[in-house]
C-alpha cells in the first residue's frame, strides 16, 4: 500500500484578515506623507489632527466596500422580536415598490437618516451637530 499524499498548504494560511486590513495606509496618509502645502502651523495642525482620526478610526470597525475603501460601521441593540420585526418590514417590502431599497443595511441607514434630519431641524435650527468621535458615545443599554 503506497504511504498517503503530503498535504497541501495553502499559501493563505498565515494570512491575518485584521492586520493586512490595519497595514493598509489610508489615502489621506499618502498624500500628507509626500509634503501638504500648508505651512509650519498648518502641518502641525494637520498632524495632531491626522494621529486623532487615526485612532477614533482605530477604535471603530470597519466593513470594506466592492471600491476597496473601508466603511464605518455603526450598530444598535433592540431586543431579538423587535430585529425580526424591522428585518421583516424591508424583506416583505415588494422589491417593485418605489420604497424598497437595495440592502437591508440601505433600510437602516436610511431610517436613521430620516429621525437624524429630523432631531437637527427641530433641535439645531437645521444645521447638523458637531462631529463627536465613535470612542465618546457610551456602547451597551443604559
């Protein structure tokens, strides 16, 4: 009887999704690394400012598009009929109707959309909030 076949490796193996995805430098830090054109003050500005967006960014997960550019990612918490419920509210949607949108990630972010528009006009006289980084809002239920 002849001795079984060696295995094959896959040359996928010690690949890590999550590091080549951390290893990629985004494409603002490209263009700062071949010399902005602001000066002394502006650099420095635009520095502090770069290493900030790069560790909010770290701190949020991100998804990454058919472009190749990565997406932040935002999620919410509801108990599991209210998920069932909003789930089934899109799939039976009839895809003919003018309302249905593509994804059910396009479902959401346009429901949220709508009570953001919202909460500006009736709280922020229609200009939108400031920026808050994703690490300063609190996750879980409260």
């Amino acid at each position: 009887m002849a001795p079984r076949p060696e295995r094959r490796k896959s040359t996928l193996g010690a690949a890590h999704p999550i590091e080549h995805q951390n290893n990629q430098v985004p494409v603002e830090e490209k263009h700062e690394a071949a010399g902005p054109l602001a000066g002394p003050k502006d650099q420095a500005h635009s520095a502090s400012q770069a290493q900030e967006e790069r560790a909010a960014s770290a701190a949020t997960p991100r998804s990454v598009n058919k472009s190749g550019k990565a997406q932040p990612k935002g999620a919410f918490y509801a108990d599991e009929d209210v998920l069932e419920r909003i789930r089934a509210a899109w799939f039976h949607t009839p895809t003919t109707a003018a309302e249905r949108e593509a994804s059910f990630s396009d479902f959401l972010r346009e429901a949220a959309l709508e009570r953001m528009q919202r909460r500006e006009k009736t709280y922020n006289g229609g200009d939108p909030f400031p920026f808050v980084p994703s690490g300063r809002i609190a996750r879980g239920r409260r």
